[in-house]
C-alpha cells in the first residue's frame, strides 16, 4: 500500500491539526465596559470579527486583521491560562468563534509570518503587508515566541457565516445564556451558530477559570 503524501492525510489522522480557526475574544472594559461574553455576542449580531491594529492588539502596520489560532481544539485550555487570561489586561478570555480553514482561505486568511526584528528591517517589507508578520525573537524560553498559537490572520474585518459551525462559551451556565439570547431575539443575529460548545465540557476543565 503506497504511503499518503502527508498534505493529503485526513486531520482525524494528523491529531497535531485542525480543520477549523479559532477567533478567541476577551473584555474591553477598559474602552467600553464590554465583556468577553458580550464582545462574543456582538459578533454574533453584527456577522463581523473586526480588526485589530497596534492600538487595539498585536498587529504590525497601517492595516487592521482579524486574527485567528490553528490550534486543536481540546488544547485550547493552554492558550487559556492563567497569563492569558489575567481579567485586569487579558489576552483572550473563554469565548470565541469556530470557521472552517476552507471558508477563511477563500476569503483571504493565511498564516502569519513569523519574524525578528531584524530579519523583518532585512527583507524590507512594505509597510502594507506588515499585518501579516508576528515577531519572534528567540526559541529558549525567555524571548518573544508566539508559534504555538499558529496564528492566522486576514486583512481589515473578517465577515463569518451566517450559520457558522460553533461558537465557544466558557460554561454550560454560558451556553444557555446564549441559547436563550438568540431564541428570544433570532432577528437581531447576523450569524446563527449551528452549536454552542462549553469550553469547560470540550477541554474537560479549564485551568483558571473552573
């Protein structure tokens, strides 16, 4: 039997990948007295992940990305740690959006480039496509690395389906409260998500957050 190229293995055989991106939001309050849990909800009504840009996030340049994680989904419980998750400046909190990596390409998401800053001054990139570079410096432990969350990202705002295959809420507690939203106002949502998945359930019990 001839071996597969690995490009065309099944992701139920390659458990280090995923076939779906992950948007992962957190709380605003210091802007607009959101939550992560509302910010989800926006997203939801308005059928719109928006971009971030220096101000807002980690995005290099003058253009605004989405960003999303290609990260299996059980080990979300690893991004959504106690460093990650500090509610005074987090980085993500447990709520966010499930899209196919096929929608997202069509559309224009790709993985990022991960770079120094010196290789990035080297390669003289033009200031347009610095939205699509993440910085690292160093691999020991100690440096700027970011390469676990494989980060993918798309230019400006990033429009989800209207029927996106999940969205992921902290708890069962959360899902019902979504549940409930979108039962009592279905008009009012851009994007009906066919299932709401408990992260608490998914990754058998986040580490910070119970």
């Amino acid at each position: 039997m001839a071996i597969k190229e690995s490009n065309n293995l099944p992701f139920f055989e390659r458990p280090d990948l995923s076939p779906f991106l992950v948007h992962l939001t957190k709380n605003t309050k210091s802007d607009d007295e959101f939550s992560a849990y509302d910010n989800l909800v926006n997203i939801l009504k308005t059928g719109e992940i928006w971009g971030s840009n220096t101000e807002k996030g980690f995005v290099k340049g003058p253009n605004e990305a989405a960003c999303f994680m290609d990260i299996p989904l059980s080990s979300l419980k690893y991004v959504l740690n106690e460093a990650n998750t500090n509610p005074e400046k987090p980085r993500y909190e447990p709520y966010g959006i499930i899209v196919s990596k096929t929608y997202a390409y069509k559309r224009g998401c790709r993985p990022v480039i991960y770079l120094s800053n010196k290789e990035l001054d080297a390669l003289k990139m033009p200031r347009e496509e610095l939205w699509r570079v993440v910085r690292l410096e160093g691999v020991d432990g100690e440096g700027i690395n970011w390469v676990h969350e494989r980060e993918w990202r798309v230019k400006g705002d990033f429009r989800i389906p209207n029927d996106p295959h999940a969205v992921l809420v902290r708890n069962v507690a959360s899902a019902k409260k979504l549940r409930e939203a979108i039962n009592k106002n279905p008009t009012k949502f851009k994007s009906l998500p066919s299932s709401i998945i408990p992260l608490t359930v998914l990754c058998q019990g986040l580490p910070y957050m119970g």
